[in-house]
C-alpha cells in the first residue's frame, strides 16, 4: 500500500465509523513548499510554490438531515461538527471547525446552494511546518463541497473562498499563495503566481536539480499573531508611499520616498520589494538548472527573511548557513513559509543530495532540535479522486 492508498483507507475507515455507511467520493489536495517569494503575496507581488506529495483527503457522503456534518480524524477523539445549512454557519470556538464552517459560508455568499453532506477528513501534511496543513484542508473542503453541490468552480474560485476562511473564520490574515498552490498546481512544475490578477504559470524544474524541504524540527508557536503583524506593517508601508501595495514600488523609489519613515516599517518594505525582484530569475534558474543562480538567490532570499523581515530564529540561521556552505555553489537554502520555525527548502543540484544529507547529520550532533529531511515530489492540485 503506498503512502496515498494508506490515507485513503485511513479517510475511509473513519468516515464508516463515524456514519455507518460508505462515502460517495473523495477529494484530495496537497500541502506545498514554497520555493521563492516570501511574504509577498499579501503584497500583491509574485511567489513560486511548488504542490507536494503530502495532501489532505476529504470522504463526502449524502446527509439525509438538512445539515452539513464534520469529523476530522487527525484532531483527537471526538472532533465533529455540525451544522445546518438554512442559517448562517457562525464562527465557534475552535480552529478546524471554522475552515469547514469559513468554506460553507463563504460558497453560500457567493449566491450558491450548498447541499447537506457528511464528511470525513484526514491528511499526511505535517502540521506546523510552514507547508500548509491548513491551506490543503481548506482547498480538500471547497473542493468537496462544491464539486457535491454541482457548482464547478474554478480553482481560482475555490483558493479565494478557502482564504477567505481563514482569514474571516480562522483568523489568520494569509494570503493567497497556499491556497492556489493546493488548487492550482501542475505534477512536476512550480507555479509562478501573480498574487494580483491570479495568473498562472507552470514552470518546469529542470531534471538535473533537486528540492529538498528540511524539518528544523523547531515547531512554530505564536505565528497568527506574528503574522498578522507583519501584513499590517506592510500595509503601513504601503500607506506611507501611497501605493496600493507594496509590489507597487520599486528599490530606488524605496529609497527616495523613506523619509519619516519608522525604520522597522523600511526594513519590511525592503525585504518585500527585493524578495520580488528575485521571483523572475529564480523561476528562469529552476527552468534551466542554473544551480549557481539558485544559490545567489536563495542565500539573499534567506537574509533578507532573518534580517530585514524579522521571522527566522538564531536556529535555523544556523541550520541554513551549515547547509549552504556544504552546498557552495551547487545550490541555495532558506526558511520557507511564514517562518518562526518550520522548514527550510534547498535547491541544488540533484548531486549535492548527500553534502545536504550529511551538513545536517553534522548540524544534529549539536543541535537541541533535529533536523530531518524529508523528500517530497512536485505534485498536482486539488482533484477528485477514485474511491
Ligand atoms: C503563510 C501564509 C501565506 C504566505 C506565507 C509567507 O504560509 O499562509 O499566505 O503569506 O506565510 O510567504
């Protein structure tokens, strides 16, 4: 049985205990790693994530009750929902609970009918690790309910109401990369996204390089707050140059328009609009397997993150610089995802795997927390899938 048959089963076997019957059909959407493009997409600017072979599965069956009904079975014993569906589904008190509740809400104020269904969800993302647990499970869950509900909405569609879920009913101010990472990515390709107007591309990773997410082993505490933080002082920086967003400045009118301004709010601004300027040749480096480049890029990437955007931890600047100087030239690393803990992604030649393997085998010997590496493949977005 591989890795998906397993979750499958696992998402089978709970739905039947928890209802008594078979699930109709099963959705499926991955977890993603984002390659480059930090912090940017709720600055409108461009992000290169790349889907992984991790994902969260949804069973959905009938309900007979005008009720939509909810077990999570990574959630502990006991952690169902239930609502029903010709009143508004309010916020509770819970974390998983609002992503269900968000997702219904947010298609029904879209002027959709959703019809009453009972589901069961289970994933294999790990959870707290900057690959996004959360965004997979908002995606699995809109994807289910419109598919059920005859809607066909387009992955776009179906991004905007899983973040609009977490933004509203979860209360975490992300944007929208993860989202249209698990909703619209293609098997073996990263997705340059425009964070704007939601265009796409596929780009092709070049077989002579590989992807490598490193666990710090460091879970991330606090970030909702940390986070949020950081989008508002964004969009005071915004603010203060007049710009919609920050994807509207450049480094010299940056510079030029500082004055009064409060220096932490520059230093957010300037990792934003530099961490931009790398997502073009970062993507032209990953299609050509310019493993050099990929260093460069990464490397500044990982120091604007740590220094001017303030959301690594003197532990994984370590775990970074020991990976890079075992990499040299041959490839680059840095934290990814919202920080504070989490992963680490590497970039480089297929080759360098055993110089990444063995800089974190060095690193471990010392270190409070292991680090693991975990090998994952560049897969497909949101689908249905066969029972
Ligand atoms: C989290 C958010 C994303 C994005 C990243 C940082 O994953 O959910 O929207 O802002 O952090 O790039």
């Amino acid at each position: 049985m591989n890795r998906r048959e397993a979750l499958i089963a696992r998402v089978i076997a709970g739905y039947r205990a928890a209802y008594g019957a078979d699930p109709a059909q099963l959705f499926a959407a991955p977890g993603r790693v984002n390659l480059i493009g930090e912090h940017v997409d709720y600055n409108d600017g461009f992000v290169l994530p790349c889907a992984i072979d991790r994902e969260t599965i949804v069973a959905l069956g009938e309900s007979e009750k005008a009720r939509f009904e909810a077990v999570a079975l990574d959630m502990g014993a006991g952690a169902r929902d239930s609502f029903v569906l010709d009143a508004p589904a309010g916020r509770i008190d819970g974390d998983w609970q609002n992503h269900v509740r968000g997702v219904v809400h947010f298609i029904q104020a879209g002027g959709h009918g959703v019809r009453p269904a009972r589901i069961a969800v289970a994933g294999d993302v790990p959870i707290g690790a900057g690959l996004s647990s959360s965004a997979s499970f908002g995606v699995a869950t809109a994807l289910a309910v419109s598919e059920h509900s005859g809607l066909a909405l387009t992955p776009a569609q179906i991004a905007r109401i899983a973040q609009a879920a977490e933004n509203d009913f979860v209360g975490c101010a992300c944007g929208i990369m993860d989202q249209m990472a698990s909703a619209a990515s293609t098997a073996g390709a990263a997705l340059l996204l425009d964070c704007r107007s939601l265009e796409t591309r596929a780009v092709p990773i070049h077989p002579r390089l590989a992807i490598t997410v490193i666990d710090s082993g460091i879970r991330r505490q606090l970030t909702t707050s940390a986070f949020n933080e950081r989008r508002a002082q964004c969009e005071a920086a915004a603010q203060h140059f007049g710009v919609a967003a920050l994807r509207d400045l450049d480094a010299a009118e940056l510079e030029a328009g500082r004055g009064g301004m409060d220096e932490t709010l520059h230093a957010r601004a300037r990792h934003v609009v530099s961490e931009i300027g790398r997502v073009a040749p970062f993507a032209a480096a990953l299609a050509s397997g310019d493993a050099a480049a990929l260093a460069r890029l990464l490397e500044a990437g990982h120091r604007s993150l740590a220094g001017d955007f303030g959301v690594s931890l003197p532990a994984l600047d370590q775990l970074a610089a020991e990976v890079q100087s075992a990499l040299g030239d041959a490839g680059g690393v840095r934290l990814t995802g919202a920080g504070f803990g989490g992963c680490l992604v590497a970039v480089s030649d297929a080759a360098a795997a055993p110089a990444i393997a063995a800089a974190v085998e060095g690193h471990n010997r010392e270190a409070e927390n292991p680090a693991r590496i975990a090998a994952f493949r560049p897969a497909a977005g949101a689908a249905r899938i066969s029972c």
